[in-house]
C-alpha cells in the first residue's frame, strides 16, 4: 500500500471525485481516500506519476508520503498547525469589518445608531458603504470561490460551490438592488428607494462567509485533536541517542543509530532503538506500547523497544532495529495507515456526498423558481436558494465515519490494541463468536507446577530437590518447570552421576549413592511401589489436565509433582467478560478430551472443540462463520490460516511474526483480557459512527426544507441565510466533537449496566432434516424469524442447520411445533 497527501478537498464530495479518478488509472486495485487526514491510500502496479496526474486532473494536488516525518509533518501542517493561524488571521479580519458592516446596514436601520454627516439620509452612500465592507471580505475569504468554481469547472461542485454560490448570488443581487436604487433616487422616487434598501444582502453574504470561517476553524481545531494519539506516539522516539562509538559515549541524531550499535540508557531517558540489553538492569515503563502500566523489569538478554521509558538503573543495549523497522515505527505506520483506509459503512455515506452538492444546487434552483413562481419578489425567492445552499453539509456525511475511526484507532493504540484497517475496527465490533487457541492464548504455553505432593516422612523441599537434581540435566519442556520452580524456591542442587534419559518414559540416575528416578506412573512404578492411594491422586490430576510426575529414590517412592500449561491470569475473567457481552467463546485445541475438558471447564468457554490438527482449524473457523461474525484468536504459525479465514483475525503479540501478518487486530500487551476490550471498543465505534450518520443525515433532512421555506405555509418558519451558514458551520463540529466523547471511554470496563444490556443475546444451532434447497431456507428462515424472539436466523440446506440468534428464551419444544408445521424435523439443539 503506497499513501499520498491529498491537498485541495473541503468536503465529502472532493474525496469521493478522488477517489473516483485514482481508481480508474491502470494497475490501481483500490484507493481509499480519507478527508479527515488528506490521506489517499492506493493499491496496485500503476505508476506515481500517473497516480498524482489523475488527482491533478480531477482538480487538487498530491504527493506520495514518505516516512513518516515527512509524511506527517505536511498532514499535520494542512489540519492543525499551519492551517489553524492562517484561519485565525482570515477570522479576525472578516469579523472586525462584518462589526462594521452590520453596524450600518442593521444598527443604523433597527436601532437608529448614529451615523457619520456624509452618511446620514445619504441611501445610496451607505449602500456604497456595504457593498465596499462586503466586497473586502469576500477577498479576505478568497478560498472558497477559488476552489469552489475550480471544482465546478472541474464537474465535481463541493461545499466551497454552495458557499460560493450563496454568498456569490447575494451580492450580485445586492449590488443590482444598489444599482436599481441609484436610479430610483435620479428620478425622484423615493418609494423604490425603500423598496430596494429592504433588498440588501450584503450582510447575508458577508456573514455567512464570516460564519463558515468560524465552522472551518473549529472543524480543524477538532480534527487535529483526533490525531492526538498518533501524534503522542510520534513524540515517543527520542531525538538523540548515546552510542558507544570508538569506546566512547557520543550523542547523535536517533536516525543515525545503525544496527548492531551499542546505545547508553540512563534513568528518565527514552530508548532510541529496538534492542537487546548486554548490561545492566532497568525497570521500563512501556505503558506507551502495550497499555501495561506496570514497569516491567529488564536485564541482561531481555528486549527493549524503542519509545519506552527507563525509569531506573542503567543499560547498555545492542541494536537489532532501528529507523521505520521498529516495532514504534510499525505501530505508527500501521495506525496511519487504519486512518487512511475506509470502513464498509462509509460507502453509503460516501454514495450519498457524491450527488450530493448537484442535487442541492438544483434543490436551490427550484426553490427560487417555485417561490417567484408563487408570486414573491425576486429578494424573496432568493433568499430561500440562498439559505439552501449555505446549510446544506457534505461534510458532516464525509466526516461521519472517518472521525470515529481515527479516534478510535488511537484510543486502541494507547491501549495496546492494533487495528490494521477501518474494516477491521467496524468488524470487531460485530463479533457474535470468539474462536481461541488454547496453548498461548488461553493458557501462558509454557508448563508451570502446580502440585508438590510429597509422600509420609518426605518435605517438599526434599521432594523438589530430588526431581530438580535429575531434571536439570533434561531438555524436556516438562523438565523446565521443574528446574524454574527450583529456583524460585532456592532449592539447592545436589550432583548426580550416571543419568540416563528413557525417551516417552522418565530419568535415572544415582544420587549420593542411591538409585533415583523420576517419570510416569509405568516407569516409576517399576522401581517403587506406589499406593492406590497416590494413585487416585494422580488420575485426578490428570482429568484436571495436569501432568503427574512421580519421583523415587532408593526403591521408595518421594512423591508427585503435577506440572501443566495453566491459564493465564487474566484468563478466566477475559473470557467472562465475553460472555456476559452475549460473546459465544469456543476453544480449538489439538490436545486429548480430558485435557481440553479441564481446561475449558476451568476457562468458563461455552463449547470446547478437542483433536483438531492445525491445518483443520480453518475449516473449523469457516464453521462457526455460520453462527455469526467469528474471530480467531491466536499466536502460532499454524493459526495463521484460521486467522486469515476469519471475519477478524485477532493475534497475541508475543506470538509468531506469521500470525501477526495475517491478523486484522494485534493485542500488543499479549494480554487476554484486550480481545474484550478490543470487541468492547469496536462496539462503542459503531454507535458512534451510527450517531454521527444520524445527525449528518437528519440534519440535512431537516434543514434543506426549512431552509427552502416548506414550513412558511404551515408553521411560519422562515430561515435567514445567515442563520442557515452558522447551522452548517456547526453541523461538522458536532460530528468531530461527538467522536471525540470516544476519548472519554472505558474499553476495560464491565459495568453492570453494560453487561445486563449485551447478555440478552443468545445463540442456539437447530440441526433440521427436510431442507433440500434454497426455498427451503427462505420459508425456515421466514416462519423462525416471525417469532419475537428471534432477532435473526442464518439457515443452511447444505449443513442442516439454522443459527438462531435470540433476545429471548424460547423452549425447544416451541421452535419444534413451528418447524414441523413447515413440513421440517428439528433433530437436535446447542
């Protein structure tokens, strides 16, 4: 994907005219063009030039971004800092002659302000007067004609067109009244005089210039602050480094750092470079990355990243990426690139804003007709076409969506969550089903001990010391466990002589000159006696999904140690969390029934799916897509196909590279509890996006027919142009602002109210026999989904089963009786 910054576009409208005339340049797949960052994002073999030709041709310019502080910098420049002075100063010029502008044409008139000698009783200078004040400010203001006559002549009107336009034909007919009025006042006719004086418009067209400014200026106040999060992860890199260069500390830029360089991190500094440490001992806050606030403690060997802070000790770390191959880099590059790419629900809105401002000029057109056409005058008529045409607002509809996104992207951001697309953000919070690996998702992937059962007249310290002596000399995973638990426990190591290593068996060796061992039951067994007792002991342990090892020396049997692959500790609440949201949770495992059941039962999932090799996981996956939009969630390379294949691939960031390629969402901080986190910010996305098309929307709905006099006749409603513009300036500033409110939110939060809400959903699979065809489908899928309390039913003739997604209970027997006055047999229930 190559991005480019896009200049020029003021509303839904130019983006859509972009976006319309980059896709059809040879070798483009997609382009998604984002107003909100003046971002385009294109696809394909088709060459730069060719690219940035087609956005000249349509009328605006472009650029391709390059890394990202060149790439940012022009952005940031065009939406906040270096568009917001030169709006200001256009604000406080307009606004200081509109104050003398209205002084003469409504303090004079409604108030009878006093006025200079040379004006008093002089109609046609005051008139002069208006015209001059009016005529400066639409100079100061020069922008919207420029670019919305351009984009006319171009064929693709924007909202610059309906400003220009409106403030154009008020002070064309202004100046044609001030004219009129000149002659008037030649022959005498001091009626017509009054006549045309009540015609002036000048005001109208002054301030709804003025009025727009003001929206502008608020619209780009809020749309820097949409960027915040992308801009605080920026500011994480520091700008220099200490580099140990001829044995000597130097400072250089960060951009100089080269791999395999030895960089110097003192207490309160930010590390340049992603690296491992070679000395010392730190604890670094990485907060910024993988939402944890805890510091997390680094010594020799450890990883650090660049953009975390060293919040105590010293280090000296060895380079292994630097520049754009960071992991900060990619996180940027990758929220960026979220912004620059469009969500589904945008494309009806974005269908919409591209007939949108023609069907508002012809709106405007035949309001003016029909009003003259009724018998008004011409100031009348006009004034209704006016106001058309200054309160309507593409821009709230093109805003809509891509605000949301980018607030929302950063909010996953700063919490460690990494949406890769709009889509994949929309997507989430859709999710119905949520498919897990157990090892390294559920479950830490790595065996721990979780029972030191010692026999009569044996300690557990004497117990561990045994097992340790002999599995230090292991390279089994198991044998690992024990060894770390050793440690922990400061165990000492007694020396062994003679081991040897039974493959699928056990250990043997001699230990301050007794025989021991240590293995299986079978093993073990046949060197010491083990009661029934332990026995028991043991295969309940087992069924717990724990790996009893039993230990003897000198023909007596020591005792046991139960290791496993346990849950992680924020395990069994992330899964809770997902089904109080109405989440169905179902575990994928390639281990036994006994141990998937243990775990699962300990987990809380709804539905366990034991035996299932890596490359059956897909199809598995392509399953449960029947029951509703389905994520995957998982670390390996062989869940990097389930990944793919799911609606949301959701990957662990202490997981494989692979499966982080092929996830739409990365949870960077490897913790469980982000997935619902991740679902819960999706979720709040999506309302925002619908509020926002809500309003954008009715706004339109309900403005344009105010504004075109509709009410008059009924309620004697009549809109002034001027109060028209100030509706539209305020209409995108609702909308960015309302996107903003997803600053403000919990995504880690469980509050009851939430979770009563979301739990009403439920799911239940029907298997059917009687379903032959697709009219078979329809009339399953129409008499189950007459019922109130199913919301929606995804029915398959091919599978024999319907998806039935409920807001109720409903009993069996009930979903029975309905099925076989169809003519169908309901076999069975889940």
């Amino acid at each position: 994907m190559e991005q480019y910054t896009v200049t020029g576009m003021s509303c839904a409208s130019c983006s859509s005219r972009v976006e319309k005339a980059v896709s059809k340049v040879p070798g483009v797949t997609s382009c998604s063009v984002s107003l909100l960052t003046n971002s385009m994002a294109v696809e394909g073999t088709a060459e730069e030039k060719d690219i940035i030709a087609a956005v000249e041709k349509a009328g605006y310019s472009a650029e391709k971004k390059t890394h990202k502080g060149e790439a940012e910098a022009p952005r940031e420049r065009r939406t906040g800092g270096g568009e917001m002075p030169a709006i200001l100063r256009r604000l406080a010029a307009s606004a200081v002659l509109l104050i003398v502008l209205m002084y003469f044409s409504m303090g004079h008139t409604m108030w009878n302000w006093p006025l200079p000698d040379f004006l008093a009783g002089n109609h046609v200078a005051m008139g002069l007067v208006q015209l001059l004040l009016t005529a400066a400010i639409m100079v100061i203001n020069q922008r919207f004609f420029i670019s919305g006559f351009r984009s006319a002549l171009h064929g693709a009107p924007n909202m610059d067109t309906l400003v220009a336009l409106g403030a154009g034909a008020a002070f064309v007919y202004s100046t044609y009244a001030l004219f009129a009025m000149t002659d008037a006042q030649v022959r005498g006719d001091a009626g017509a005089v009054m006549h045309y004086m009540h015609e002036f418009y000048f005001e109208s067209a002054a301030m709804i210039l003025t009025l727009i400014t003001v929206g502008k200026l608020l619209e780009a106040h809020s749309k820097g602050k949409t960027t915040d999060a992308l801009k605080g992860l920026m500011k994480l890199a520091p700008k220099t480094a200490r580099v140990i260069r001829d044995g000597a500390e130097a400072a250089v830029p960060v951009e100089q750092i080269k791999k395999d360089d030895v960089f110097v991190v003192r207490p309160g500094e930010s590390i340049p470079a992603d690296g491992v440490v070679t000395e010392g001992f730190a604890a670094v806050n990485e907060s910024a990355l993988t939402g944890e606030s805890v510091p997390a403690d680094k010594a020799e060997g450890d990883s650090v990243s660049a953009g975390t802070v060293n919040l105590s000790g010293f280090m000296r770390c060895r380079a292994v990426k630097v520049g754009q191959d960071t992991a900060l880099s990619q996180i940027i590059k990758t929220v960026s690139e979220a912004a620059a790419t469009k969500a589904p629900i945008a494309k009806a809105a974005d269908r919409v804003a591209a007939v949108f401002v023609p069907a508002v000029m012809a709106i405007a057109a035949v309001t003016a007709a029909v009003w003259l056409i009724a018998g008004q005058s011409v100031g009348f008529a006009l004034a209704r076409g006016i106001s058309v045409l200054v309160i309507s607002c593409p821009c709230a509809l093109g805003l809509a969506t891509p605000v949301a996104i980018m607030v929302g992207s950063g909010v996953g951001a700063k919490n460690g969550i990494l949406f890769k697309t709009a889509a994949a953000l929309e997507e989430t919070g859709r999710i119905r089903v949520v498919a897990m690996d157990k090892t390294g998702t559920i479950t830490k992937g790595e065996p721990v001990v979780t029972d030191i059962l010692p026999q009569e007249g044996v300690s557990r310290e004497e117990l561990l010391r045994l097992a340790y002596s002999l599995e230090v000399k292991s390279e089994h995973p198991l044998a690992k466990a024990i060894v770390k638990k050793a440690g922990e426990m400061s165990i000492d190591l007694v020396e062994v002589s003679g081991f040897k290593a039974m493959p699928g068996s056990g250990l043997a060796a001699v230990m301050d000159g007794e025989a021991a061992a240590g293995g299986n039951m079978s093993f073990v067994g046949g060197q010491a006696e083990i009661p029934k007792e332990t026995k028991d002991r043991a295969e309940r342990l087992s069924k717990e999904g724990k790996t009893p090892l039993f230990f003897c020396r000198a023909g007596k049997l020591a005792g046991v140690i139960a290791v496993a692959d346990v849950i992680k500790e924020d395990g069994e609440q992330a899964i809770k969390e997902l089904r109080d949201m109405g989440i169905k949770v179902v575990m994928l495992t390639g281990d036994n029934e006994n141990t998937a059941q243990a775990i699962g039962a300990q987990a809380g999932v709804d539905r366990i799916i034991a035996g299932v090799l890596p490359q059956e996981k897909e199809s598995v996956i392509r399953q449960l897509k029947q029951e509703g939009r389905t994520a995957m969630v998982g670390d390996g390379i062989n869940d990097a196909p389930a990944l793919t294949s799911a609606d949301v691939g959701i990957a662990i960031g202490a997981g494989t590279d692979i499966a982080i390629d092929a996830a739409d969402v990365v949870l960077l901080g490897s913790r469980l509890s982000d997935v619902p986190a991740a679902i819960r910010l999706g979720r709040k996305v999506l309302r925002n996006i619908h509020e926002n098309l809500f309003w954008a929307f009715i706004y339109n709905t309900l403005g344009i027919p105010l504004a075109a006099g509709v009410f008059i006749p009924l309620l004697g409603w009549q809109l002034n142009p001027m109060f028209g513009a100030a509706a539209m300036s305020l209409s995108s500033f609702c909308v960015v602002v309302n996107a903003l409110r997803l600053n403000l939110i919990n995504i880690r939060g469980t509050k009851k109210k939430i979770i009563k809400k979301e739990s009403r959903t439920m799911t239940k699979t029907l298997n059917i026999e009687g379903m032959m065809c697709a009219h078979c489908e329809a009339r399953v899928k129409k008499c189950l989904e007459a019922l109130p309390q199913v919301q929606e039913a995804v029915v398959s003739h091919e599978t024999g089963t319907a998806v039935l997604t409920l807001c109720k209970e409903i009993s069996d027997n009930a979903l029975k009786e309905i099925l076989e006055a169809q003519g169908y047999e309901l076999t069975s229930v889940q």
